[in-house]
C-alpha cells in the first residue's frame, strides 16, 4: 500500500523553497553554516512528516483490511459478468442474421409493390386511352377531358416506357402511349377551338363558358387564353354608326368612353372566371389583347378628330399669333392681335374641353386597370414571399409598366404636348389680353377694384380644373410652369406698363394740377388695389384646386402628392404681384406724398417751445397745438388713400409714411432744449399723436415704429441728477439709442 502523499494545497516551508547549493561551490564559513542550517531545516521537517505517518497508520491498516474483505465479492463480479457477455454476444449475432434477412424480404416487397404500382399506372393509362378514344367517337368532350387529364397525370416516365410501350397498344391502335396521348390532346384542341369559334359567334354564353374551362384541364392553357382574347376584343370592339354627328364635341369623346368602359366591364367581371380555371396571374395575356385593340380604335379616333376639327390649321393660326406658346418669352409686342386672323376663342375653349375629355377618359380607364393588376400584385406577392419565389415582383412591375408602355398611352401624351398645351397657353394669354383690354371699374364697391383680377382668375380656374381633369401629371407640372410666367408677364407685366403710363402721366398736366393728380391718384390705387386682390386671389385659388375631386380620381396614389406640389406652385407668380405692388407703393408715395411730409414736422412745431414753467405749462395744456397741427396736416396727407386703398395698401402706404416721418421727427426733436415741465408735455404730445394714428388703422405695428421717439422721452424725464449710465445700463429696457446718443438727449435738459 502506498503511503499517502502530502496535499497539493500544502505550501512547503521557506527552506525547501530555496534551492540546494552544490557543498564543492562553497568558499567560506557564511556559506558553508548557511547551508548547514537548510539542511538541517529540512530534516526536521522529513522527520516531523515522518512522525505524522506513523501516528495514521491503525487507520491505513483498517482500510487495507476492509479492501482485503471486498476481494471475494469482486471475483464473483467478474465471473457473473463475463458469463452475461456470452449470451449476449450469441443473441446479438443471431438478431443480426435475422436483420439481414428481413432487410432483403423488405426490398423485395418494395420492389413488388413498385411493380404492382407500375402495373396498376400502366392498366389505368391503357383504360384512359381507350376510355378517351371512345369519349371522342361519343362526342362526350367532358369525359374525354377527364380521361385525357387522368392520362396526363401519370408520371412520364410511366407513359413513355418500355413496359408501357410493349403492354398499352392494341391491333386498333398500334402507337406508343405518349404518341397516342399527344394526338388525342391535339384532336380535342381542335374540336375545342372550332367549337369555341361557333359558339363566341353565336353568342352562346353557355357553349362558350363550357368549352373555355375544357382548355386547361388537357394543358392547352395558351391556346384557350388566345382564343379567349379573340372573342372579348370581338365583344369591346367599337363600330361608329354611319350616321353618327361628328361635328358633334361629344362625339369622339362617347367613342373613347364606350370604348374604355366595354374594357374596363370585361376586365372586372371576366378576370374571376379566367383566373379560376387558369389560375392567378393569367389575365394578363387578356388584357394586352384588349389594349392593342384600344390602341386601335384611340389611334383611329384621334386621326378623325385631328381631322373633323382642323387641328392643323388651327395650331398654324396661333402659331403666328402674337399670344402663341412660342413668343411668350419674347419681347412684348405694342401690337394687338388681328381680330379677322386669329382662331375664335370658344372654338379653341371647346376644342380643349375635348381634348381634356378624351385624355381624362383614357386617365381614368389607365387607373382602374393599374388599380386590378396592383390588387392582383399584392396577392401574388404573398404566395411568391411564402414560396420564396423573387421571379414573381419583377413580373409585377412589368404588368404595371404595360399601361405606361401602350400606344394609347403614347398617342395621349403627344396629343397633350403637341395640341393642348399649345392651345391652352394661347386661350389664356388671348383672355388676359381681353380682360386687360375691357377692363373697367366699378366705383360703387369699397375698395375700387377692376374687372380685370376676377375675370382672368376666373379664367385661371376654369383652365386648371380642365388641365386636372386631363389626368396626365407630366402635363399637370409643364403646363404649370408655363401658367407661371404667363401670369407673371401678360397679367402683372400687363398691370405695371398701366402703373408706369400713370406714373408718367403724373403731373404732366400743366391745366387744373389739382384734378390731374386726383385722377392720377384714383388710377395707381385702382391699379394697385387689382395687384393686392390678385394676391387673395391666388391663394384662394390655390385653395380650391386643392381640393379640386379630380387630383384623386384621374391620378394613380404615387402621382397624387406631385399634382398637389405642382398646384402649390403655383403660388410662386404671388412673389411677382408681390413686388410689383410693392415698387408700385413706393413709387406713388415719392411722387405724390413725399414733397408734402418734409414741411411737415417743421409746420407741426413751428413757434413751439419745451422751456416751460407752470403758467406757460398749463397754457400749452389748454391749447394742445402740437397735436391739433398733426392731426389736420395727417389728415390732409391721407384723405382719399384710407377709404380708396386696400386693407393690406393702405397698411404699406402707412408704413412709408411713418418710416419717412420718424427720423427727421428724431432730428428735429433735438434741436430743442427741455426744462422738467417742457419734457412732461413733449411726452404727452408724443402719446397723443400715437394714440391718433393708432385710430386710424386697424393694424397693431403703429407703437414699435415709434419706439426711439418713446425712449428720447423716457430720458427727458428722468429725474436731476440720476446717473444716466447707470440707468442705461440697469433699466432692462431693450434700447434703440446707444449710449452716447442717450448722453446727449439728457443733455438737452436746462
């Protein structure tokens, strides 16, 4: 028996960690005792080990003498296991050799049952072929497609082996199976195309519903969807009657709405039925069949209509007229147009309306389609995400772009490019022109205004609305762009050159001046009280095109939120009128106001004096020159602008107004010398003269005009002696005066 070594754990002393010395190294006594001592260190321990053995070893005896006693058991372990690995070992081999052969009686049963299954595959496509053949001499066009289906759904290599080769011919029919089913398939094509032509002519819904479901059950799913496609573009095709009006506007477009809405019919309710027997996915080839007939009749009816309405001839007359598309951005011309050359405008505004109509009828059908194939796309796409198929979105987005990519959808797009946009630009210079021309004024309204900003924005409208309902966005934002500039270069540039003729005609009138410029004065207001009504009008313009039904009728979803970002641009021709109006303002008030506001701080405080003491105080309390003077020279300044101008005019005219008269107010004030009482009643002029000319507007921005003045008076009445730095400095009132310009305010106290 071992005996057991110390724990691992144990840390050995400091002796037996130091490392032994070879004795023949050592050189001196140091060393030598030094040694001496490790060796005697490290016997004590030995010994002490030693000791601790000892005193343990009644307790090893006991533990070698119990596992002296477990030695029997153990042997009769051994045994009793060695003779359990015999049986087990013999019964082991004789499962194996029992395995083995029910492994080969398995792949003999399989192989039987492949053989019967082949047997029973083959005697059932034997019995369909015949059973098909026999359904075809009966004319029993259901129970051969049944049997024929039976036959296709075996495995192929069933129906083209050799099994099936040597055991399906009979004496009346010698070929192969496959050779047989394929010539079956192609005679039952046959009859079901010859009937199903008999059938769609006769207009039998019931023969033709029965022969259109007989197509995919014998794999001929093509050629069922192509006759399928030849019968409702028979149904949707549009003949014009002899007799028809054409000259009537609502002519061609019927043709077209009829045309779309047979479609827009057969799409809605045939689309259930073909993709019930043929699956999802597969009106497509039916829709493109009835598109290229769309094509067609669109193709047709456009070239009539170009004809029936002399398009030609009218696109050559506005194309010289001084209004056409292309002499917008060119210099105006002084010149009116030839009243016996240029096209009528109603004829023009009818032939818009219907070229709106027929674009607006093809947008509408282009959305119900773009919206079934959309509901289609978004059921495929589950199955294609559940089946992991990635084939099935690109074939989506090409259904989609087969609408964008048709003819008709080409013939549209030329049609607005080339005829409305030209037309429509000219329709609405040549009403501009007209209302610029015919222009009047009534004088009974409050504020005065022409007839002109109603008229053409009226006009504006009744364009738009028919360029909504044109349906085509890319029309939508050029024709917009274009509306922009006409309406800032016909109808603002129209406004300015009468503005500027005014303006010249200011003062040029040496006989009754006085009259003269009262007309003057009535014609800039009336003309600027047009630009600032234009404004309003815009906006409200804006407005309702907003929510005009047609930007979510004719327009697909993606195409909704450009049409609203094209109707808000339009908008931007406000910044135009709103420059105008102001240069116009500002003009007005240099040629007729400004001469009269420089005498007018100096006539207001002539003979007035700030060096009071009571008596002359209470004198100037009574009479209250200052404010008096102001009042009758404002009011002389301002008579006929309040009453005649616009809220948002007289509101700018006002604000010149102020804005010239504050700063020499400021120089002149200075010019003065204060005593206490003197500063008290300059206050009380200044509020008082705030307080009038807040009377006269309604507007609140009057007191922050005046907000310098206010603070030269809050200095005049500080108090003898504060510090006006530090008063500057700890007031918190937000100054306008710097501080050197506060020193010499308080200086003018005496």
């Amino acid at each position: 028996m071992a005996i057991p070594k110390p724990a691992a754990s144990e840390e050995p002393t400091a002796a037996a960690q130091a490392p032994r010395r070879d004795p023949r190294d050592l050189t001196n006594l140091g060393e030598i005792l030094s040694c001496l001592s490790s060796y005697q260190s490290e016997e004590a321990e030995l010994s002490a080990s030693l000791t601790e053995l000892l005193s343990d070893r009644d307790s090893i005896t006991e533990s070698l003498q119990l596992l002296q006693s477990l030695i029997p058991s153990l042997d009769d372990l051994h045994g009793e296991s060695s003779r359990l690995v015999n049986k087990v070992s013999s019964t082991a081999h004789t499962a194996e050799r029992v395995g083995g052969r029910v492994k080969s009686l398995d792949q003999e049963m399989g192989r039987i049952s492949q053989a019967v299954d082949r047997v029973g595959q083959v005697m059932e496509l034997k019995s369909s072929l015949m059973q098909l053949q026999a359904s075809i001499d009966t004319q029993d066009w259901e129970s051969a497609t049944r049997y024929c289906a039976r036959a296709m759904s075996l495995p192929p290599q069933v129906i083209s082996g050799p099994f099936a080769e040597a055991v399906v011919p009979t004496a009346e029919n010698h070929l192969p199976p496959s050779q047989t089913l394929q010539t079956a398939r192609e005679q039952l094509l046959s009859i079901f195309l010859k009937n199903f032509a008999h059938a769609s002519r006769s207009r039998d819904a019931a023969a033709t519903s029965r022969y259109f479901k007989l197509f995919p059950l014998i794999g001929w799913e093509t050629e069922g969807l192509e006759a399928y496609a030849s019968f409702v573009v028979d149904l949707v095709r549009v003949r014009a009657p002899t007799s028809a009006n054409t000259a009537s506007p609502l002519y061609h477009v019927t043709v077209l709405t009829a045309l779309f809405e047979n479609v827009a019919t057969i799409v809605d309710q045939h689309q259930p039925v073909v993709e019930k027997y043929y699956g999802r996915g597969k009106m497509q080839s039916v829709v493109e069949r009835l598109l290229e007939e769309c094509d067609r009749v669109v193709r047709n009816t456009l070239s009539n209509w170009r004809e029936d309405r002399a398009i030609g001839k009218k696109l050559s007359a506005i194309g010289s007229s001084p209004f056409s598309l292309n002499t917008l951005r060119k210099q105006h011309s002084s010149n009116t147009a030839n009243e016996d050359d240029s096209p009528n405008p109603r004829e023009i505004d009818k032939v818009l309306s219907e070229i709106a109509g027929m674009c607006g009828r093809w947008s509408l059908f282009r959305k119900f389609l773009v919206e079934q194939l959309q509901d289609l796309s978004e059921d495929l796409a589950e199955v294609s995400a559940e089946n992991e198929d990635p084939g099935s979105s690109a074939q989506l987005s090409e259904q989609v772009r087969l609408l964008e990519n048709s003819s008709s959808q080409k013939d549209f797009d030329e049609l607005l490019s080339s005829c409305y946009i030209p037309l429509e630009i000219w329709y609405i210079r040549a009403i501009i022109e007209k209302a610029h021309r015919l222009s009047t004024c009534d004088f009974s309204q409050t504020p005065p205004v022409t007839t002109t900003p109603d008229d053409v924005f009226y006009m504006l409208k009744t364009v738009y609305t028919r360029l909504l309902s044109a349906g085509s966005l890319k029309t939508v934002e050029s024709t917009t762009t274009i509306l922009k500039e006409v309406m800032e270069r016909d109808y603002a540039g129209g406004i300015k050159n009468k503005l500027d003729d005014a303006y010249r005609n200011t003062g040029s009138s040496s006989a009754r001046p006085e009259r003269s410029e009262r007309e003057s004065r009535s014609s800039l207001v009336i003309l600027l009280n047009d630009l600032d009504v234009s404004l309003s009008h815009m906006d409200r313009l804006t407005k309702d095109l907003l929510a005009y039904p047609a930007g979510t009728q004719l327009y697909l979803d993606a195409e909704q939120q450009g049409v609203k970002s094209a109707i808000m641009s339009l908008s931007g021709s406000t910044a135009k009128f709103a420059a105008i109006l102001k240069s116009g303002v500002e003009q007005m008030f240099n040629q007729l106001m400004r001469a009269k506001m420089r005498t007018l701080i100096p006539d207001v405080y002539k003979d007035v004096s700030y060096l009071l003491d009571e008596n002359s105080y209470a004198n100037v309390e009574h009479q209250d020159i200052v404010r008096k003077r102001f009042t009758k020279f404002w009011e002389g300044l301002a008579d006929g602008y309040k009453d005649t101008f616009t809220e948002n005019n007289y509101r700018m005219l006002f604000g010149l107004a102020l804005d010239t008269l504050l700063r020499p107010w400021e120089k002149h004030i200075l010019t003065f010398h204060f005593s206490e009482l003197g500063a008290v009643h300059f206050d009380r002029d200044l509020r008082s003269i705030i307080a009038y000319l807040s009377s006269q507007t309604t507007f609140g921005d009057i007191r922050d005009k005046f907000v310098r003045l206010q603070q030269i008076s809050l200095l005049l009445n500080l108090d003898n002696g504060e510090d006006v730095e530090a008063f500057y400095n700890g007031s918190g009132v937000p100054w306008r005066l710097n501080i050197q310009e506060a020193k010499s305010i308080v200086g003018l106290k005496v």
